[in-house]
C-alpha cells in the first residue's frame, strides 16, 4: 500500500522551509549618506537624518556607509539603538575626518573581531595613498549570526573620488586583504567605489582569486529592481553612474537586489541612491586559507 499524505501536512512541512529560508535571509545595505554639508541647503543633514536612520531601520541588517561625519555617527546612533556601530575617522583612526562604519542589528550579529586598514602603501597607519586627494580608509568586521552560528566577514570602503591610480591599487589592497584574511568564512563588500563596471578597479577587484573572488551582487541578482545608476546629485538618477556596490563571494546566493529610490516632495535622502542585497550567507569552507586575520590592533 502506498503511503496517504495530506495536504495539510505537505502544506505543513513547506511552510517550515519557507520559514527556516526566510531566517537565513540577510538584507545587506551601502548607503553613503553625503557628509553634512550646511551649503547643501534644504537637503542639508538636519533635513535629512530622521529619513536616513528611517531607510536603515527598515531595510538593513547589515549596513556599510560612507562620508559619515562624527555628528552623523551620533545621530545615528541616538535613531537606531537596536544596531551596533563601529568606525573610526579616516584622518587619525578616532574620531578626526570621515567614518565608514559598518553597522548590524545586534539581536541578528555580535562581532567576533572588527578593525581597519588605510588603503594606501602604509595601511596600519593613517596615511594617503598613491594619487588620493584624501585619506582612504576600510572598516571590517567579522559578523557571527546568532541564528545560524555562521560567520561572515564584512568589509566597507570609500574610494578616492579623483586619484585614478589610487583606485587602482585600492581595488587590488582589497582584494588580496580578503584572499588573506577571509579563512573559511564567506565575505561581503560594501562601497562607494567611485568607478564603474567597466573600469580597471572594478576589474583588479573581481579578478579571479579562487574561493575568494568578489562578485557583484547586482549582477547575480535575477530580477534587480530600481534603477541601476545610483548616483543623482540631489537633482535627478545620472544614467551610466552605478558606482555603488555591493560584492559577494561564493557560495552566497544572492535573492534580491534594490535600488532604493524614493523622492519625498521631490527630494532624494542622499546624493546617492541606497542598495540593497538579500543574502543568504550559506557555509564556506575551504582549505588552505593564506594567511591569518588581522588584530583589532589595526584599526589605530
């Protein structure tokens, strides 16, 4: 005799997958929230923090952001108490110049180790690169879900908006910093690249590094939403400005990709549009790693 199933039980058991699916999910955010700036007017920072605390809160587990002033970090702060912030400012490795902290929801992660590097020929110290008008910095951490007991290793950076060799050997310092240091951990990068898709730096960091090429998110995704550029200026979505990324390594499947990009009377809540990746981290294991992980030493 054949077995009997009722609907109601298969109905039952997919209902659990789904759920146990739905937990594995993490919403993953790059958002540079333009530093604040007085001359930037009606879209200066007090106009715009609730909104900006309001976009994380209901859309990030985790989030990179970039140019984020120290007052910012505070405000933000003060708006979001269920996440846990960590950055340090790029001209000194305290509180001097611009962040780019990372932050996660804290009933979600808690940090195994965190810390950050310069990108330039001296990156324990504070210091500027190659060509970079400015001090270039990443901030790292290595996140374990307190669901799943998985580990990620989760990085977020802002590229030289004007030293073009600079951005080049950003891209391969970050590159091999997460060929060293990821272990056997999946990794995720987060950025305001200041390039393109078809530029040499986006190149040089998705370059083939085994187990621990980046790959880009969007590009994964099998249906993005929003518009794919993700800059506008305060004025309008420039076309051909996708310099916004987030980046993966296998296996973590990407399940969606947004480009979020909601005017109020008009207005954008940044210069640049926020995206975000649904992913599901999965394991990652791999043999014969180079190399171990930076101390917290490193972030100065």
């Amino acid at each position: 005799m054949k077995p009997i199933v009722s609907l109601a039980v298969l109905f039952s058991i997919a209902s659990v997958a789904v759920g146990q699916e739905d937990q594995s999910s993490v919403n993953v955010m790059s958002f540079n929230i333009r530093f604040d700036n007085p001359a930037d007017g009606p879209d200066a920072w007090p106009h715009r923090k609730d909104w900006v605390a309001e976009i994380i809160r209901e859309h990030a587990d985790i989030v990179g952001m970039q140019e984020v002033k120290k007052n910012q970090l505070d405000d933000l702060k003060e708006r979001l108490p269920n996440y846990e912030f960590y950055g340090v400012g790029r001209d000194d490795g305290n509180e001097a110049g611009e962040y780019v902290p990372l932050a996660w929801k804290q009933d979600r992660f808690e940090a195994v180790e965190k810390g950050v590097f310069w990108l330039s020929e001296t990156p324990d110290e504070p210091s500027n690169g190659w060509d970079a008008n400015l001090n270039r910095i990443s901030t790292w951490a290595r996140l374990k879900d307190k669901q799943s007991a998985k580990q990620v290793l989760v990085l977020n950076t802002h590229f030289d908006h004007q030293g073009e060799q600079a951005r080049r050997e950003s891209a391969k310092l970050m590159r091999e910093w997460v060929a060293k240091h990821a272990k056997d951990d999946a990794v995720i990068v987060t950025g305001d690249f200041n390039t393109t898709a078809k530029s040499v730096p986006y190149k040089n960091l998705t370059a083939d590094s085994g187990a621990t090429t980046l790959r880009d998110s969007r590009m994964l995704a099998k249906t993005p939403e929003g518009p794919e550029s993700t800059w506008n200026g305060f004025k309008e979505i420039v076309p051909g400005r996708r310099i916004d990324f987030i980046f993966t390594t296998a296996p973590v499947e990407v399940r969606g990709y947004r480009t979020l990009d909601e005017t109020r009377e008009g207005r954008f809540s940044s210069d640049h549009l926020p995206i975000v990746a649904t992913l599901n981290i999965g394991s990652q294991r791999r043999r014969g790693t180079v190399g171990e992980t930076a101390s917290e030493s490193s972030s100065g």
